[in-house]
C-alpha cells in the first residue's frame, strides 16, 4: 500500500502552523505567484481515512489522502485570512518561502498538484472535512 499524503492541515505543526503568525499579525498572503494547486486535508479526516484503508482490505496500491477539494494557493489564502479575521494583501516570493518553509517550500508549497481522493472515495470513505471552510474553523476554533 503506498499512500500519498497532501498538506495536512494542523494548528500543532506543518505549513499551516509556520502561516498562522504572518496572518496573525495582517502580513499574510499568498506564495509565490499564488496559481499552484494544494491538496489538503484536516488531520481528523487523515486520521479516519488510514483507519478506513486498515479496515478495508480492497484497498491496494496507491492511495491519495487528500480532501475531494484541492484549491490554489490563492484561494486557501483568502480562505485563511477570512476565518483569522485579517487582510491577506502582501505576497511572499518563492525565495522567502525557501527560507521559511526549506526543503518543503520546493516540494509542497510552490509545486502545484491537484490530487484528488478518488479511490478512497469510491471505498465509501466520509469527510468530516471536504471543504476548506469548515476545515480551517475547526482548526482555528
């Protein structure tokens, strides 16, 4: 079984944890040109999709564990700086993410993927998180 994992979403550690200080203080805003498409999921919906591919012995190969609704980074940015209550009105260049983000700035934050959960889906698996929205409340709750 190979399960790839988008950006979980997290107030404990991750990206959006590193976020949460520039947009609480009004300097967030989307990185890089903003075009590139994250895949995410709340860390309870990782949590019940490993326990749903343990339990669900059809379930082989690779499996994406994404919500079913990737956005791009400038959408996740107004999302974010909405539920904060803040503006979301600077950009941060590719390099400064680098700097903040390292490695992970490369391979997740200013790539673009746009994967969606559709094997886990068609296993019967239920977000309790499928939209950015109601995600990001709960986190930031």
């Amino acid at each position: 079984m190979n399960l790839r994992f988008g950006i979980v979403l997290s107030k404990n550690g991750g990206a959006l944890k590193k976020m949460l200080f520039p947009f609480r203080l009004g300097l967030g805003g989307k990185i890089g040109n903003g075009r590139q498409w994250w895949s995410w999921i709340h860390i309870d919906d990782v949590v019940s999709a490993v326990m749903h591919i343990l339990r669900t012995d059809f379930l082989r190969g690779a499996i994406n564990i994404t919500a079913p609704n990737p956005v791009t980074n400038a959408e996740f940015t107004r999302v974010l700086a909405s539920a904060m209550k803040r503006p979301a009105i600077f950009a941060v260049p590719g390099f400064a993410a680098k700097l903040a983000f390292g490695e992970f700035a490369e391979e997740g934050i200013l790539s673009s993927a746009r994967v969606v959960p559709k094997r886990l889906e068609e296993s019967g698996f239920q977000f309790r998180y499928a939209e950015l929205e109601s995600a990001l409340a709960r986190i930031l709750a």
